[in-house]
C-alpha cells in the first residue's frame, strides 16, 4: 500500500474538494475529514514502521524527466517518520483552531492543507528536485495566511490615521507592525534563502557527475570533488539557515508568527521550522560528511548566540506572540547544538527535540489563538488575570510553557537532556552555556504566565469565556496529552529517531560520550 | 557536417496545414473589411481566430517528437534566380512558440469583445494580419521569407499602439518602430553577408549543391555551410542588433517601457507575448546554429548582458509607480534568463529557455490583462491609487495572485520548470552566472509580490476603488484559459519539454561540435 502517497496526496484531494463546497459546516466537515485521514495514516507509518531493519521504508519511485534526472522518489526513514506524524497532527489540530473564523474560511482550509502537503513532502521526499519543490511550495501559503488572515501588532493599530501607516514603504523603514510588513519579510526571507539552497542543489547535481537529483545514488556513487563540499555544504546550509531561524538570519520569524493566524502559526512554528534542520541533515549531514565535520564548530557557536539572544529578547517582549516566536528561535538553537556534537545521543535528541517542540509549539499558539479571539489583544501589559475565567486554558498553558522550558515530564526535557548528554563531551563550553540559559527559558515563560493569567484582572476587557466546547478543547488536549504521554514514555520515538541517525553518522567519526550514558540509551531500546 | 532532413506535410497531415495557418487570419482580415455591425464583426473575427488556433492544435499532435527533423514543410519557388523560395516548417523550437501565437490571438480577439469600443473593425483586422505576419517570423526556413514576415510585423503593430493607445501613444509607436527598423535593417546586411558569403563557398566546392547557381536563401542549405570565422563574427554581430533590439536586451531597452505602457491590453498582450520572443527565437534559431564559432567566443558578453538584463530589469521594476511600466521591466528581466538558458549551449539550458519563451508569453499576457481589466475600470495605471481591492474584487485578486505566482516561478506552475531548467543549465556551464542569475529570482518574488500586496491587499484604500466591479465572464474566461496552461505546463511538462528535445539536441549538438566546421575552414584557402 503506498503510504506516503496517501498521506502526502489525502489534504490535496481534501483541497479540491474544499473547491467546490459552498456551505459551512461542510468546509469544516470536509477539512476535518482530509487532514484526519492523512493523521490517521502517519498513526498507521508510525506503528507499522521497522525500527529494528531502519533504513529508508516504504519507497515509492516514479520518474518524471528521465532526461533531467528527475524521480518522484518518497521514502520514510527514521528522522522523517515522527516529522510527518508531527506534520499531520499540527494540521489536523489546525483545523480545529480555526474552526471559528468567519471571514473565508473554505480558502483558509484550502490553504491549510496546502501548507501540510508542502511540509510533509519535504519530510518524505529523497530527491533534491522535489525536496526544493516542497519547500518553495510551502512559502507562498504562509504569506497568503498572514497578508489575508492575520493581525496587525498593538503598535500599528495605535497609528491610525498617520499617513505612513499603510504597507508602501516597507523596504526603508524597518519600524513597520503591520501585518503586510510581515507577510512581506517572511516570504522574501524564505524566498532568498530558497534561491540559495537552489543554487546549491543545482551544483550538487552538476558536480557529482551522475545527472540525477536522487539523494540515496548521489550518496552511493556521486563522486563531489573535495574542494566542492565545502562550497556545498555552505550553500545548502545558508540556503536552509532562515527557515530554521538561525540568528542571524531569524528575524522575519517572531514577526511573522505575531501577525499569522494561530493556525498557521501552529504549523510554521510546528514543523516548518523544523525542515531547515531536517533538509540540513538529509543533505549536508547525508551527502557531504567530511565538510559538515569540519564546519560544525561554527554551528556550534551560532546556536549558542541564537539560545541566548532568543532568550534575552524575548524576555523583554510585550506581546505573547513575540515571546513565544523568539522562545522557537532560542529552541532553535538546542537542536543545533545537538546537530553539531555529530553523535548517536545528541542526534537522536536533536530530531527528539524537533517533534517536541513541534508539540509544544503547537500546543502555545493555539492557546494564545483562543486568548486572541477572546481577547483580541495580545498585548501582555494589558492583559492579566485570566486564570480564573480561563482555567482550562490556563491549565493547558502552563502546562505546555513548562514542557518547553524543559520541565521533566514533558518531550522537551528528553531531548534537551538527551542533547546535553551528547554535546557535552564534544562542546562543553556550549553545552554549559546552553545549560545556564534553561533559566532565562523559565524566566520569560514564567512572566508570560503571569502577565497573562495571573495578577489583577483589566478591566477594559470584554467578557471573555473559557474553551467549553469541545471543538476548542479538542486540539489543546490532544497535544498536552502527547507532550505528557510521551514524555513520560519516549522510547517509540527515540527508538524510530535513532535507526533513522544511525545511517547518517556512520561515516562520521564518533564522537560518543562516556559509556555510562550509552546504557541508559540501551535500557530504552530494549523498553516494550 | 549534420543535415537536417524535411518531413513534407503532405505525408504528414495531408494538406497544407502551415499556410493554411498562416493565412487564414489575413483572409479573414479581409473577409470582415465589408462588414459593418459589430457583433458580426466581433463573432466573424472570432471564428477566424478560433479556427486557426484548432488548426495549431494538429500540430503537436501531429508532431513526430525524436526527430530534429523539419516537420510539416512545403516548398514552393518564389524568386529563382536570387534563390529565394517560399519554404516553410517547424521543428521543436519554433512549434511550441506557434501555438502560443495563436493561442494569445485567440484570447486578444475574445478580449476584443469588451476591450475596444473605436474602430472595432480595423481594430481587429489589425489584429488578425498581426497574427499572419507573428506566424510568418517564426515558421520561415528561407531568410527573405523569414526577414520579409519581421518587416512587416511592424506595420500592424505601429498601428495598434498609435490608433488605439494611450496618451503619448505617437513618441511610442514612432521609437519602437525606428529601433526595432534600426536593428532589423542591420540584421538585413547580416543576412545578406550570409547568403554572399554560401554563394561563395558553394560554388567553390568540388561537388554541387541543391540549387546550381550557388545562390540560396534557405535556411537548410546555409546550415550546411562552414561559415569562416571573419565572417561569423562579423554577421553575429550584425544579427545581435537584429535580435537584441527585439528581446530587449539590456542596453537596447528603452524602447518597450514606453511602448508597454501607451498599448492597448492586446497590444502589450501580443508584444510581450509574441513579439519579445522573436528575437530569443532569432538567436536559438539563426545564431546559434549558423554561427556557432562566433557564439562561443561571444558567450562571455552575452551571457553577461543576459545577467545584466535580469538585474536591471529587476531592481527598475522595484522602483516603478506605473504598473504596465513595471511588468515591461520585468519583461526585460524574464527575457535576460532566456538568453541566459540560450547562451548555456546545453540541452537543459536550451529547453529550459524555449519553455520559458513559451511561459513567459503566458504569465506576461495574464499580468498584462489583469492590468487592462484594472484600467477600465479606474482608467489610471498608478500603483498608488489602488490598495485593498481584494475584498471588492476577490476574483480578480484570486487569479492575479496565481498570475503572479506563476511568473515568480513558484513549483506547480508553469514558470518553474523553465526557471529551473535554464538555471540548471547556467550552472552546468558556469555556476557564476547561475549564482547571480538568482538575486533575479529572488527580487521577481520580491516586486511581484510587493505589487500585488500594494494594489490588492490591506485596507481598501481611495473612495472610487469601492464602485469598482468584479470581473464578469469574458474577462474570467481569458484569464482562466491562461491559467489552465500555466498548471498544465506545471505539473505535466513532459509533453511540452519531450518535442523540444530533439531539436533542442540538435542545437547544443552544433555548438560542441564545431571542430568540424574548424576542420573544413582552416582547410579551405584563406579569403581573399
């Protein structure tokens, strides 16, 4: 049974369908029907995966130019099986988020599954021409979501009036909080770094000799010259750099997920963020070990910058949605950290990391979603007191900013852990200062929480109600429930994550931490 | 010394089917001269245009891919004693570039319908002998045929812009007659220095040719001959004004801004459609294969000035504040990849900018349209006093927004795999290029996505965009039709791009192989 077709092609059937549909409720039906059944076959990936064998499972190969090279070529390994999981869960639970837009919401859920069939073909694709294709594709939904759907900031609603408010000079003046402004920034951002990675796979093609964008023949039998590896790998890396937010190249990424949409926020955050690490280790990690040992040190101190600047920036924001975009882009830099120690444990708690915050994530946005549409206003200095007419959603909050400051109990803990495990040996100034920082992760957490629920209740708010219907509880709680369940119980996923890094690493030197550790990793492959 | 055989069309397809598609639209130019009321008039001009575009239809079916061969050829003597025969086909090259002529024919006379209101009739007899003289250019084997159809083209085309264009309608027909003569009458010396120079080197030969006198003007008889160096150099330089006047190519621009914006929709519609690409045709289809020494040394330059194009067209576009003025530099800057892709000399390359011809010629024409239905609305052009028109058009903003995805080359269009293509190319042959070529890419995101931002989307902006009607049927109808190919050609361009290929072979065939032609020039005694 092909699969990954069915999951891959489900939301776009789910789309043209949406076309055609006129009523409501039907919209909603339909959308909840296609994401759902692309869920419920990445459950089915998931559980039906060989972790034992590993490698690349369920290939599916169709050649669509033979003379360029080109294969439509899907396969799932162990790093893209929890990522298309995470891809088609933040969809479905997408859908349930925006369940209540009045303005559109057929073309909202057009765009939506969109978006998921453009992330998880990045995730399932192993031909460069259609990794890139995916990737593009994904670009274009996200401006759409934020030029049509999204919100001003609080500072470009208090300039009405002024002459200069309006989207024309955005190239000259850097100030600008409307929403166009940030439609405008990710979308070029992304663009550019999309023009980058192309031309770097476009080289890769040429210099290997073997005329054909297939990534498993261009690691078996492509010859790179030594001296192009090095140009490569900067270039796919610097391609995939903004995507993944690495400062410097991270600023269209808190500005963007303020004036998106909680939906599409959910998904960008979620797992469009993660494609910048994921197609840096599918290619770069896959295709050009020697260069990617030799350059990740300078990884290594990049991320460090993005884990303290997200931090310490987003300590001082005073809108919710700007916290929790630089907390991703400090959370960023963990799982480059991880990436750059090059060993079984911190890899495997890198890609852990990726499906966690993804959960986490997902689960913050579509929180302050619902605050917003309560609220409409994300302003933290004019919101408080929202515990006691919000106690679900409170609850839910915590929870989730505790899972992604790294409380035990909750995935991210897992992963950080695991990626300090891994690091320290290699980096240990990195991991030390990364470590410290944890604490400005729960400093600005914790002001969040309390500018949000605790303290007096402003009075100028209009009467606000807690999720009581079930379609508003639904996603929070499927997503708290992942968070907490496996991260009590991580070991399907770490035991799938690691037959997928085992491959990757083993033409890389070893840099394996002390032995002790190793047992800990060994007790949980060998869990139920 | 490769030939290139001919495939009559007689055997073909049983009749003369070029011809037929060549002058039927002048017959019916003059069938609707003694016509009066203008629903006959419109229908008549109408069945004309539809039948030709039927017609055009035979010939991809028809078509024998595999073959570089001529195909649908008829041959009739015309002026013997100079060698001048009225010979006619197509190949790969020039057969995709026929059917969009008569496809954007067809459109600018459905558009007719509502577009023009004085002059109906010599409006679209205008029309049609415009399409009789754009099918002439690109399916003429003998070069006086071929230079006879380029002269004329002007004729209808100076009329259009000055009878029914805007208001400095007189300076912009005048400078884009006198440059594009200036450049068409210096190709002239070039063609004749051709055909002096095969006289001579014919009838030097021991054995004899086709036509004993020596004297031909035909296409196949002159790829035979081994131009000498001199003499190349000397015609491609002669052919380059011809060609680079007609691209445009950066410096040789400034006559199109002006001639975009003073013509009418179907005036910019044709130009930027049909007519940009006959000098891209002229240079694949005469300069290269002609002259293929004096390509190659030339490479560097026009590769160079290809890059240019795409830059400065780019960086304009951004500044413009009139909207038909910035798409025309985006012409500009669409045209540089092509010559890009041409001067690459590989098959990638060479298919990808014949695709782009072909696609550029439909995204162009939907953004040219899109602007014509803006204009008679608001009758003004200027960026700023539109703003937020997609809440009263959401038509219009919907299929403006997929126009402008597909010539910002996002992957499912039609725009994508030409970009992808010539850029492939480009880096096969020198990955500087390819690199620079990029910053193209990305700014066509930028000043495509900035427009659309401008005029359709934030706050409605200026009183008079709120009476402003969405599009009715005729105006969805030609933008539709555009469309449908824009994702045909996206997601399924094997059809297109496979009878490219032989020709397409053929041509690169000839540029790596000139040691032949070196062998038999340096053998041959020196000239005189």
């Amino acid at each position: 049974m092909p699969i990954l077709s069915l999951i891959l092609f489900t939301p776009v059937l789910g789309a043209t369908l949406l076309f055609f549909v006129r009523d409501r409720l039907w919209v909603q039906r339909i959308a909840v029907a296609a994401s759902g059944l692309s869920l419920a076959f990445a459950i089915y990936l998931m559980s039906i995966f060989d972790w034992a064998r590993g490698g690349f499972q369920f290939m599916e190969r169709t050649v669509w130019s033979k003379t360029l090279g080109i294969t439509f070529l899907l396969g799932a390994d162990g790093l893209g099986v929890p990522m298309v999981l995470a891809s088609a869960l933040l969809m479905f639970c997408g859908v349930f988020v925006s369940w209540h837009i009045e303005d559109r919401l057929k073309e909202f859920y057009i765009n939506l599954l969109m978006l998921g069939t453009a992330t998880m073909g990045v995730y399932m694709s192993l031909d460069l021409f259609f990794i890139f294709f995916f990737y593009e594709m994904s670009v274009i939904p996200m401006y759409l979501f934020i030029a049509i759907w999204g919100r001003h900031t609080k500072g470009y609603l208090d300039m009405q009036g002024d002459p200069k408010r309006d989207a024309v000079a955005f190239l000259t003046n850097f100030n600008r909080t409307s929403k166009e402004y940030a439609a405008m920034k990710l979308t070029l951002y992304l663009s550019l770094g999309a023009v980058v990675a192309l031309l770097g796979l476009l080289l890769v093609y040429s210099t290997s000799g073997l005329h054909t964008f297939d990534l498993i023949e261009i690691r078996e039998r492509g010859a790179i010259p030594e001296t192009w590896q090095g140009w490569l790998f900067w270039l796919i890396f610097l391609g995939f750099a903004p995507i993944a937010a690495i400062w410097p190249f991270h600023s269209w990424s808190p500005v963007g997920y303020a004036a998106a949409p909680a939906a599409a926020s959910m998904m960008h955050a979620g797992v469009l963020k993660k494609l910048g690490h994921f197609t840096i280790i599918r290619i770069c990690f896959y295709l050009f070990p020697e260069a990617t040992h030799t350059w990740m040190p300078v990884i290594a101190v990049l991320c460090v910058v993005n884990i303290f600047y997200g931090g310490l920036v987003a300590f001082l924001q005073k809108d919710a949605k700007f916290v929790i975009g630089y907390s991703s882009v400090a959370h960023m830099g963990y799982i480059f950290l991880g990436m750059a120690a090059l060993n079984q444990i911190s890899l495997t708690g890198a890609v852990f990391f990726l499906f966690a915050d993804a959960m986490a994530m997902g689960l913050l946005f579509a929180l302050s979603g619902f605050i917003y549409r309560q609220t409409h206003t994300m302003d933290l200095p004019s919101l408080g007191g929202l515990a006691t007419k919000m106690p679900f959603i409170a609850t839910c909050f915590v929870i989730g900013s505790a899972a992604s400051f790294g409380l035990p109990g909750g995935m991210n803990f897992i992963g950080e852990l695991m990626v300090f495990i891994g690091s320290w040996n290699v980096y240990p100034v990195q991991t030390l200062l990364a470590a410290i920082a944890v604490t400005i992760t729960w400093a600005y957490y914790i002001r969040m929480i309390r500018s949000l629920f605790f303290g007096e209740a402003q009075t100028m708010l209009e009467p606000v109600s807690d999720a009581r219907t079930w379609v508003d509880r639904f996603p929070m709680l499927i997503l708290v429930a992942m968070t907490l369940f496996f991260g009590i119980w991580p070991s399907p996923f770490i035991r799938v994550i690691e037959s997928g890094v085992a491959p990757i690493l083993a033409p890389l030197p070893r840099t394996d931490p002390a032995p002790a550790a190793d047992i800990i990793v060994r007790r949980h492959s060998t869990n139920p | 010394m490769q030939s290139l055989g001919q495939v009559f069309a007689h055997p073909q397809v049983g009749f003369p089917l070029l011809s037929l598609l060549v002058f039927l639209p002048m017959a019916g130019a003059i069938l609707l001269a003694p016509l009066r009321n203008e629903v006959a008039l419109r229908c008549c001009a109408l069945t004309v245009a539809f039948i030709v575009f039927a017609l055009s239809l035979l010939l991809p079916i028809f078509f024998q891919s595999g073959t570089s061969d001529m195909q649908f050829v008829e041959q009739v003597r015309w002026i013997p004693p100079i060698g001048a025969s009225y010979h006619i086909g197509i190949d790969g090259i020039s057969l995709w570039l026929v059917c969009l002529t008569t496809f954007l024919s067809f459109l600018v006379v459905l558009h007719a319908f509502y577009g023009v209101r004085k002059h109906v009739r010599a409006y679209l007899m205008t029309l049609l002998v415009l399409e009789t003289t754009l099918l002439g250019v690109f399916i003429a084997l003998d070069m006086l045929l071929f230079f006879l159809f380029w002269e004329v083209m002007l004729l209808p085309m100076y009329f259009l812009i000055k009878i029914w264009g805007g208001e400095k309608r007189d300076t912009a027909a005048l400078k884009f007659v006198l440059y594009t003569l200036l450049g068409s009458v210096l190709m002239l010396v070039g063609l004749i220095v051709l055909y002096l120079n095969h006289r001579e080197i014919t009838l030097a030969q021991p054995f004899a040719s086709s036509l004993s006198s020596g004297a031909s003007f035909d296409y196949l008889d002159w790829l035979k001959t081994p131009f000498p160096m001199q003499t190349q150099i000397g015609v491609f330089l002669l052919l380059f004004f011809g060609f680079a006047f007609k691209v445009p190519m950066f410096p040789f621009h400034t006559w199109l801004p002006d001639a975009h914006v003073e013509a009418p929709t179907a005036g910019s519609v044709l130009l930027a459609g049909v007519l940009l690409k006959m000098g891209t045709y002229g240079f694949l289809r005469f300069s290269l294969p002609l002259l293929p020494l004096a390509s190659e040394l030339f490479a560097p330059w026009m590769l160079a000035l290809a890059v240019a194009s795409i830059l400065y067209g780019a960086l304009l576009a951004l500044a413009q504040d009139d909207m038909k003025k910035l798409i025309a530099y985006s012409s500009i800057s669409h045209l540089g990849f092509v010559i890009l892709g041409i001067f690459s000399f590989n098959t990638k390359g060479l298919e990808g900018s014949l695709i782009q011809m072909v696609n550029h010629g439909i995204s162009t024409s939907g953004l040219f349209f899109v602007v014509g239905f803006l204009y008679d609305r608001r009758h003004t052009r200027l960026i700023r006093e539109y703003g937020g028109l997609s809440s009263r058009l959401p038509i219009l903003a919907t299929l403006y927004l997929l126009i402008s995805l597909s010539s910002m080359a996002l992957p499912g269009t039609n725009g994508f795999i030409g970009e992808f293509l010539i850029l492939s190319g480009a880096a096969l042959h020198d990955w500087r290029y390819a690199a620079i070529a990029m910053i193209g890419v990305f700014l066509g995101a930028a000043y495509l996505l900035w427009l659309f931002q401008r005029t359709m989307m934030g706050p409605l902006s200026h009183a008079s965009n709120a009476l402003l009607s969405d599009l009715h049927v005729g105006e969805i109808g030609v933008l539709g039709a555009l469309l449908i190919m824009v994702f045909w050609v996206g997601l399924f361009p094997a059809p297109f791009l496979s009878r490219m290929e032989a020709s397409t072979g053929f041509v690169a065939a000839r540029m790596v192989s000139p040691a032949t032609t070196r062998s038999v020039v340096e053998a041959a005694p020196a000239a005189p």
